[in-house]
C-alpha cells in the first residue's frame, strides 16, 4: 500500500515524486518504458525562467532553487552559466529593455548588453547579427538525457521511492481504499492517490478525458553538432526568434506592435526560434521547430523529420554564428499543451490528471510540483 503512486517518469511525475517522498510519503513511480524517451530528454536541458509569464514564472525562480539544493547533494549536471537573449535588429532590442525593465521591478537580476559586450562575452558569434542582448546570470542548464536518470536514481536512494520501469498501466480505479492500477503483466498496486503524467498518453487510460480535453500535440526537430575544437559556448543562447516567441516578451508594451520581417516569414510559419546549449561533451544541440496536431490525432505529426525544417534552422544558425556546424544526428521531440496553460483534472478524489505543460515543464516542472504536493496532499514540503 502507497500513499501515492505516479504514472509517468518524466521530469513533472518524477518531481511530483520527490517532493511527495521528501514530505514522507511512501511513492511507487511508474514508466512504461525501459528509461523515459519523452519531452524530458528530447530537449535543450535549459532552466529559464526569463521566457515564462505569470505564475509560470514563479515556478521557474522556485525551481532554479530546488535544482541548486538537489545539485549539492548528488550530481545533477545543474551548471549556473546563465542565459543570454541576443536581439538582431530594433524591435527585438526595445522588446529586451522592457523586459529588463520588468524583471528589475520583480527583483529577477538581468543586465543588458551592448553588441560589444555580447561579442566579447561570445566571439563566435556573427558580429552584424547581434543589437545587443540581456543576460540573466541565475539560470542553469543541464543535460537532458542524464538530468532524470540521476534524479530518479537519486529519490530512490535518498528518499526510499520506488521505481519501477517497463511497467505500462492497463487499468486504474477507484476503491475504498483510494486507487488500484493494474499493470500489463496483471501486477496491481493500491495507493491512497494516483496522479497521471504521462502526456498525451493519457488516452491510453482515460480516452474519454483526453476527447473533452483540447490537448494539441507539438512536434519539435532538433540537431545535434558535432564539438568544435577550442569552442566555448558557456550558457544558454536564445535569439532573436527566441525573443519573438516567448511568453515573457509577449506581455510587453510593445509586442503587439511589432511585426515579422519578411526574412523570417518562413521561419515563423514552422515555429522555429534558434537556440544553441553546449553540452559536456562539446556537442552542440541547436533548434527548434513547432508543428501541432489534436492530441487525438497526434499521429498525423509522423514520426519523420523534415529535411527542409532543418534546412532552414541551420541557415539561420549559421547566420548567427561562425563556426562550423556539422551535423551529428536530428530528431523529434513531442509534448502536449493546452491553451489554459496546463490540463489539471480531477478524476474523482483519488485520481488526478496532470499534463499538457508544454515547453515548460524543464523551467517550471520542479516548483509547479511542490505546489501540487502541498496543495493536494496537504503536507509540508
């Protein structure tokens, strides 16, 4: 018997664990996989809460924090390099002072960059690119395909939560004594509470839901660099397509005002925005692209890249930098959103669906988590 079990081993169900297990609870964390291959791994590893709005974005302060606690105590990959948001032209230059200006009035360190300073800080990049840029130097990077194996091993060792993987769930109810599962080898386990993470794959138990839910899909291609000798690339870099996208630029007074180029229309039509994270290896992940679909469709996005997408992401990045980029590998990430910012729903009060956090959940997940537990559970974190 469990106080709670967790379907869904990415960074939001893995997180929900750790902080239900720190509160002493007793936790059974499941994947249906033999390791997670979701959102969790198929991303930049980036912690940046400067692009978040809204509550979003105090989440994502109180994760940069739980990062850094968990770090000092295990081996995380949490590097403080910080992020950079390079603008390339006027608009995105006044999009940036305001959102300095924002974050000083919130207490959130940033500091603007002259085109100088940008170039100093980051020589490869190509000088008739960059306006100017605003760095914030709390925000940390990570490596996404290490990052949760290690928390995982680590709320097992330090906590006592129980994980299991290749345990695919067929079944979940509940009874008078809160919830059952029923696993695809006829293994059950009862827990007080049962929370559903596991994206769009919530319709493999709840299909109803997910048909009520207005889920969509996004598809995501991204590229990975081969190391260049004697390259550097401290920190997150986010662009100026970065600058035009994100949810924090959106809420300033000038966003609406501003329009696309006509050079970056394409661009724009397949959600692409560049960004460039240096792992430990020196290898470069570079990206990304959006496609979306109805989460009861999500088929339909294929599981192909498109060569042309990625045709079109390596010229704009080779019109931000100057080294070489020679190609490694590309795939495709999937995650489910929702216009109402995350799907949080209610089975009944024993079980509870939690998906659809979109690009968020590396940024947020952790904080947005230790909220749930406290909330839902009602104990101390």
């Amino acid at each position: 018997m469990y106080d709670l079990i967790i379907v869904g081993a990415g960074a939001l169900g893995t997180f929900h664990a750790y902080h239900a297990a720190k509160a002493g609870l007793r936790v059974l964390l499941l994947e249906k996989d033999r390791y997670p291959m979701g959102a969790t791994v198929r991303n930049f590893g980036q912690a940046v809460p400067s692009g978040l709005a809204g509550r979003w974005f105090d989440y994502g302060r109180r994760s940069l924090e739980i990062y850094r606690d968990i770090q000092a105590q295990t081996e995380l990959t949490v590097r403080a390099n910080g992020s950079v948001y390079l603008a390339s032209d006027a608009d995105e230059w006044t999009l940036v002072n305001e959102l300095h200006d924002r974050y000083q009035q919130l207490g959130y360190t940033s500091e603007l960059l002259s085109q100088a300073q940008c170039l100093d800080r980051h020589p490869v990049l190509q000088a008739d690119y960059v306006r100017g840029g605003l760095y914030f130097p709390q925000e940390l990077s990570l490596e996404p395909e290490q990052m949760i194996h290690r928390l995982i091993a680590f709320i097992q060792q330090k906590y006592g939560v129980t994980y299991q993987s290749g345990a695919a769930v067929i079944d979940c109810q509940s009874n008078y004594n809160g919830a059952i599962i029923t696993l695809s080898n006829r293994e059950r386990y009862q827990a007080s509470r049962v929370l559903i993470c596991s994206g769009h794959e919530v319709r493999l138990l709840f299909p109803e839901v997910l048909a009520e839910a207005g889920l969509v899909v996004s598809k995501l291609q991204m590229l990975l660099a081969e190391p260049v000798a004697g390259l550097s690339l401290p920190g997150n870099i986010l662009t100026g397509l970065t600058i035009r996208r994100y949810e924090s630029f959106q809420q300033c007074p000038s966003y609406a005002s501003i329009a696309t180029p006509p050079q970056l229309a394409a661009l724009k039509e397949w959600g692409i925005h560049i960004l460039f994270k240096q792992a430990v290896d020196g290898s470069i992940i570079i990206g990304d692209s959006h496609e979306y679909a109805d989460a009861t469709r999500a088929e339909d996005l294929g599981y192909h890249t498109q060569d042309f997408i990625n045709e079109l992401m390596l010229a704009e990045a080779r019109r931000i930098v100057r080294f070489p980029i020679t190609v490694r590998k590309t795939w495709a990430g999937f995650y489910s959103q929702t216009p109402d910012e995350i799907f949080d729903y209610p089975v009944d009060e024993n079980i509870r669906i939690i998906t659809g956090i979109g690009g968020k959940g590396m940024s947020s997940g952790a904080g947005f988590a230790e909220e749930t537990v406290r909330q839902w559970l009602n104990v101390s974190v």
